[in-house]
C-alpha cells in the first residue's frame, strides 16, 4: 500500500514540476540601471579577491523577449583575465545571491597560461535577470 502512494505522490510533483518548470523564479517589473549590476559584479569581485585590473569587462545587454511570453531576459556579460577557479566561483556565488532573481546563465572558461605568476584562468560567464513585460496591446 505505501508503494502505491509512493508512486502517486511522484505522479502529483510530477505534474507541478512540469507545470512551472518554464515559468521564471523571480521577475521584476522593470529593468534595472545597468549600473547596479556592474556595481553588484565589482562588489563580488573586490570580495572575491580579484583585482579591478583582472575585471576585464561588463557589458550589459539590451532586454529579449522570451519566446512568446510576457517576459524578458536582462543579460549582462562578465569577462576575468588571470583568475583561479576559486576567485570565479566566489565572485558568482556572491553576484547570484547578491540579488534575488540573479542568475549565471553560463559560464566559459579558457586555461590560457597567465602571466609570469599569475593565474591561468580567463573566465566569461552570463548573469541574467527576468522582467515581466506584456507585449502592448493597444486597442483602438
């Protein structure tokens, strides 16, 4: 009989998951200045211990629309030159829990020789935000 409960038990959360896999965690309902996140990446990376000369760049990317939904996604693309592993993974743990809704995308790392003692690692990596933006729809 519990086996039996079991398997319905699976069968419901199942069907939740499906429901809300494709819906977004978290969405605004603006777009943020892209200086908050340029500061929220810099902030991370002065606690990561990574110098402002190994942040090579952060560039904010225009909003797109996901697919047909009332939702878009706010990119912004991160680039370290000379950085450990270490240093990668403390600064986007303290960017994505810096701010809810806050996620790395992806993450690409080349293993290019660094500098005469420096760290071998160039590290790119995506943050993403959602904000909830219905297509107008004006009626006249």
């Amino acid at each position: 009989m519990d086996a039996f409960a079991d398997v319905q038990e699976c069968e419901q959360l199942s069907a939740r998951i499906v429901g809300v896999r494709n819906l977004p965690t978290v969405a605004t309902d603006q777009e943020e200045p892209s200086g908050e996140i340029t500061g929220l990446v810099e902030a991370a990376a002065t606690s990561a211990g990574i110098p402002a000369a190994k942040l090579l760049d952060i560039v904010p990317q225009p909003p797109a629309r996901v697919g047909d939904s009332d939702y878009k996604e706010k990119a912004t693309q991160v680039t370290l030159k000379d950085v450990t592993l270490e240093q990668v993974v403390k600064l986007m743990h303290g960017v994505v829990t810096g701010r809810r809704g806050l996620r790395a995308k992806w993450l690409r790392l080349d293993a290019r020789s660094g500098e005469e003692g420096g760290s071998p690692w160039t590290a790119e990596f995506g943050l993403t935000y959602m904000i909830y933006d219905p297509p107008r729809t004006d009626r006249k």
